[in-house]
C-alpha cells in the first residue's frame, strides 16, 4: 500500500515537472514570436507564477518520494538507474534554476517595454535566446529520468 501510494505521488510529481515545463515553453515561446510587449509581459507572468506554484513544488517533492519509493522498493540510491536519475535530476536543476531567473527578468524588462510604450529591448532578446537554449538540455533530461523511472535498466 505505502509503495503504491508513493509511486502514485512520484509519477504525479513527474507529471507535473514534464507537463509544466513543456507547457511554460509553448507559451512563452508563442508570446514571444508576436513581439509585443503587453502579451510577452503577461505571458511571462503567468508562466513565472506556474513556475513558482507547480514546478517548484514538484522539484522539492520528487527527491522526497523518489527516496522514500527507493527505500521502500528496496532499490540502491547510489548504484545502477536510480544514481543516474539523481545525476540527471541535478542537472535539470544546474539549468532551471537560471532559467527561473531569465523568465522573472524576461517579465520584468517586458512589463517596463510594456510601461513605456516602447518595443521589446534587446537584452530582452538576449535573455531570450539563452532560455530558449536552456530548455533543450533541461527538458530532454527530463524525459531520460521518466525513461529510467519506467524501464528501471540495470545499469
């Protein structure tokens, strides 16, 4: 029962991370391509609270029902599968945490272009870039711990 439980809560936590995190791309994206201001600066809102209120709790919950389900399971932590689902999941972590960070100061040079009547700026377009690069790795190490999760190899 434990085990079901904490498998359910790990996959639903996993869901969160994919489903967010490629769900804040397409918008962000899309917004951006309009290059208006108002939209980007509104889109950009949205997407730093989802951030703040669905990713963030999924990234502080998963280590903690990944452990529990490991030890439970039996499964070693540092050894086969599981250590290179944690070697992933830290980076994931090395590029989201920037990324956190180039969406609040996307939004907030959006909001300012937005204030003054004035197109996008280009450290806006910069910042932009860097995110946009960010997300490939984040994203497809992503996609490698569900993976891992669900075929469990013996590594």
């Amino acid at each position: 029962m434990t085990y079901d439980i904490l498998r359910f809560l790990h996959v639903i936590g996993a869901t969160v991370l994919l489903g967010t995190g490629a769900g804040i791309a397409f918008f962000m994206v899309v917004s951006h391509r309009s290059g208006d201001a108002r939209l980007v600066a509104h889109v950009a809102g949205i997407v730093v609270l989802a951030d703040t209120v669905f990713t963030a709790s999924a990234v502080v919950l998963q280590p903690v029902t990944g452990y529990l389900l490991a030890r439970e399971a039996g499964w070693p932590i540092l050894q086969g599968w599981v250590a290179w689902s944690l070697l992933l999941y830290v980076l994931v972590g090395a590029f989201w945490l920037p990324v956190v960070w180039m969406q609040i100061r996307m939004r907030n040079l959006a909001i300012a272009a937005r204030d003054a009547g004035t197109p996008l700026p280009a450290q806006y377009y910069r910042l932009y870039r860097w995110w946009f690069a960010f997300g490939f790795p984040a994203f497809g190490a992503v996609l490698a711990i569900v993976w891992l999760m669900l075929t469990r190899p013996s590594l």
